[in-house]
C-alpha cells in the first residue's frame, strides 16, 4: 500500500508541475492507501503541501505572475486554516470524508468544464473581496487537508482575475494554509511526522518532472484527465463514508 501511495504523491508532483493543482489527491489517498486515521492523514495532506507551495511560489515568482502588494489580503484571510485545522479535531471523521468527497469532485467539475474569466468585480477584486475567499477557502483546507487553491482558484477567475495569475496567486497561497492548518493540526496531534519527509520528496521530484513536460503536454487533455481521476475520487470517499 505504501508504495501505491508513493507512486500518488509523485503522480501528484507531476500535475502540480504541469498545472498548478493536484494536491486535493493527496488526502484521499492517504485515507485509502495507508494506515493513518483520517484526521491524520487529512493534518499530514496538509503539511506535505508546503513544500510544492514553496516550489510553486519560486517558479510563479520567476515568471512574473504573483502580484505580491495586491494579493496580501488574500493570504492574510488564508490564516484561517489554523481554526479550520482546530474544527477538524472536534468533528467525527465521517463527516470530514463526506466533506473532503464534495471538494473533490467539486475540483472534477472545475477540471472537466474549466470556468471562464468571468466580469471583473469591484469588492471580489479588492482588499475585502480577497480577504473573504482565502478566509473560506483557508478554513476549507484546515478542515479538510485538501488545500486552499483548489478552491479559491476557480473563485478568483470567476470574479475577474487572469487564470495565470490566479494559479500564482495560489501559490504562496498554499504556503501560508499549509503552515497555519498544520500548527492548528499539531495542537491536535494530527501530523504523522515519520511520513512527511517521503511524501515532501516525492511530490517535489514529481514538480520538477511536470515542469518540465508542461512544455510538451496539451493542457486541455490534462484537465480532463485530471477531472476523471478526482471524480472516480471523490465517488469512492464519498459512498465509503456514506
């Protein structure tokens, strides 16, 4: 089971590399393919995320996409994956996985039928507007260990924001509700500490592979390759639960 789980972390590397998302496949398959239980492995998810956060942010950084002074409010409301991590602990699991299920194949829909830039939007855009989606998003994360930019990225282009920068944005993003979500889950004693330094290895390995083939891989086929897999997902967390 480890194996096939390594093999999902590398898997997951990749597509982050050659689109940006990815790391909602990490909690479902640590609740399916290894032996922690799942606010655990939801907590340890979390943790793993940082550093494809940290990688992302450098290569985003590079191309020019992360509109720093403009995005603050957005990961000042990621933060509050700290208390989402804090509402994890309290709640029973089954209704986590049911929760995690309906993110997942909510990120099926977004890759399967990608959402267009929508009109720009005076308060979404501004400080308030951005300051409300990495807070519900962030909170989402620590709840859950699925990460905030598999959902504030198709809210951020909904609203107006170009796809490119919506994707740097999440980024750093994912960096603040990685670190805020696993101080929350350490309180709870939900990190397995022994696994995450595989899991980091792994995915990062796999971000430099995507990165690389992102030059020569059709990205429309990827999406749609991606929405198959998180629906097939999210089906099985969902009737497992149920």
């Amino acid at each position: 089971m480890l194996l096939a789980l390594y093999a999902v972390c590398l898997v997951v590397g990749v597509l982050v590399g050659l689109a940006g998302v990815g790391g909602i496949l990490i909690p479902p398959a640590l609740i399916l393919l290894s032996r922690l239980e799942a606010h655990t492995a939801m907590g340890t998810a979390l943790a793993s995320l940082l550093v494809l956060g940290l990688v992302g942010t450098w290569t985003y950084w590079r191309m020019h996409c992360i509109p720093w002074r403009r995005s603050l409010p957005y990961f000042l409301g990621g933060l509050a994956a700290w208390p989402g991590a804090l509402v994890n602990a309290l709640v029973p699991a089954e209704p986590l996985v049911v929760l995690l299920a309906c993110l997942i194949l909510f990120a099926s829909f977004c890759a399967l039928r990608p959402p267009r830039q929508g009109k720009h939007s005076a308060f979404w855009l501004g400080s308030g507007g951005f300051c409300c989606i990495g807070a519900i998003t962030g909170l989402l994360a620590g709840m859950t260990g699925a990460g905030g930019p598999v959902l504030s990225i198709p809210w951020l282009v909904a609203v107006g924001m170009p796809p490119l920068v919506a994707v740097g944005m999440s980024m750093p993003y994912q960096i603040v509700t990685a670190v805020a979500g696993t101080l929350g889950n350490i309180q709870g004693g939900h990190v397995d500490f022994s696994l995450l330094p595989a899991l980091c290895a792994l995915e990062t390995l796999g971000f430099a592979a995507g990165a690389v083939l992102a030059r020569r891989m059709e990205t429309g086929r990827l999406g749609r390759v991606i929405g198959a897999v998180c629906f097939v997902l999210g089906l099985i967390l969902l009737l497992r639960a149920l």
